[in-house]
C-alpha cells in the first residue's frame, strides 16, 4: 500500500506504508478511521505521547 505524505500539496510523494514512521503510521489509521466512519464516534485521549507535533501540521 502507498500512501501519498505531501496530499494537498503541489506535488505527490508516495511511500510505501511500512516505510512510514510509527507517528505517521497512527495519523494515517486514524485518518481512515475518521473517513470510513463506519466505527462510530472517534475519541482521542491525550494524543500528544504519541504523535509528533509536524505529522499533525503539515
């Protein structure tokens, strides 16, 4: 699986999902968890040990 990490962006950088780092690996399952909608209500408790602060801005 590729996962595109410059999405929105002018130009498309795809990685193979393994080759992600573990921070970016949870924004991208949490990101399809969102969008699938198929598991309810999302709940995040204290995301900040786990993800790094530029995955989430950039």
């Amino acid at each position: 699986m590729m996962v595109n990490i410059n999405f929105q962006k002018s130009t498309e950088k795809m990685v193979k999902f393994f080759d992600l780092t573990k921070s970016l690996i949870k924004c991208f399952i949490l990101c399809m968890v969102i969008i699938m909608n198929r598991f309810g209500p999302a709940i995040v408790d204290a995301p900040e040990n786990d993800f790094d602060n530029s995955d989430i801005t950039d």
